[in-house]
C-alpha cells in the first residue's frame, strides 16, 4: 500500500515511463496529455496536413506505448526518443504511400485541409498567422519543413532534432536557417517592426 501520494505533473517524462513500465495508468495519462496534441501536430504536419491520419497515428503510437513500455530506455531522454519513433512512422507510410501511388485510387489531392476547426477560441489575428504559417510550410519542401517544426514548434534543440532525423546538427542548422529565412520573408507582414 502507497502511503504517500504520488504527483504525476512534477514527475520528468522518462520516471514517468518507468511508472508506465510498472503498469501506472495515471502515469500514462500524463505523458499522453504533455505529448498527444504535439505528436498530432506533428503526424498532421508530416503527412500531407491530414489530420485525421495523423490522430490515428498519435493513437497507434500510444497504443504501442501501452503495449510494450519496454521498448523506452530510461536512461535516454523520452521526447527524442517519441519524436524518433514518429519520425520512423512517417518515412514507412511515405513507403506505403509510394507503393500506392502506383495505383489510382480516386482521391483528389486537391481537397481542402480540415485543419482550421480548432475548437480554441483566438483572435482573428493569431488565426491569420497559423494560417499563414502553415501555408508557408507547404511551399517548403519536407526535409525543411521538419526541422522548423521541431525546433521552433515543439521546441526541440538543435541536438534533439539531429537525433530525431539521424542527421548531423550542421544539417540541421542549414536546413533551419534555410527554413527560417523562407518563413521570415513570407511572414514579413507580422512583423511587428514593419509597421511604419
């Protein structure tokens, strides 16, 4: 019997997983509410914006961390370790999706992305600029887009986002400066020091 009470939010991610490991649920639930909405994020981004692929995504993966807790090695830093196993995710549906477009299926590319049904209520000018933003992200090809994503919206380092890519932290600097460089020219009008 616990005679003392355990407090889930000032736990750090991977002694929550060693929780998760023991079979703690409350344990899961907070690592799944610090890191569901970003993964989402993230699927969505990454799988040509469809969010409703990308919310089974962030279920399998969680249903995989059900399943087999062991896979996390505590010792290692959790979020790279998630946004790896994401990051692997995607390049094998980019597979499937390689080997599907092979055959025709129908569908139209060209329909409208359901990413703007967020039920948070915003002013107008931050809706303006998530739009905007996500737009530009588009025009980006992956390689760009994924590293602006990482860093600058689920606030990973420099160091994370190469070990998340499997790629060197200068080519993670090029691709960022690249990528930031294209964001900041697009989204001038929000700059607040273009105001005259």
């Amino acid at each position: 019997m616990r005679l003392f009470k355990v407090n889930y939010q000032k736990q750090d991610d991977e002694q929550l997983m060693r929780m998760v490991a023991k079979g703690d649920q409350r344990a899961f639930d907070e690592i799944y509410g610090r890191y569901a909405a970003k993964l989402a994020y993230y699927f969505t981004s990454k799988l040509k914006h469809d969010k409703e692929k990308g919310e089974d995504f962030v279920h399998d993966l969680f249903a995989k961390l059900i399943d087999r807790p062991e896979l996390f090695d505590p010792s290692k830093k959790f979020k790279t370790w998630i946004y790896s196993v994401a990051n692997n995710m995607c390049i094998n549906e980019y597979k499937k999706m390689a080997v599907r477009s092979n055959t025709t299926n129908g569908i139209s590319q060209d329909l409208p992305v359901a990413s703007h049904e967020k039920a948070v209520e915003e002013q107008v000018y931050e809706q303006d600029f998530a739009s905007d933003l996500k737009e530009v992200l588009k025009e980006l090809d992956d390689k760009h887009s994924e590293v602006f994503v990482l860093r600058h919206i689920d606030g990973m380092s420099v160091k994370e986002v190469a070990e998340v890519l499997e790629v060197s932290p200068g080519t993670v600097k090029s691709r960022l400066f690249y990528a930031t460089k294209k964001v900041a020219g697009q989204l001038e009008m929000y700059n607040p020091k273009q105001e005259k």
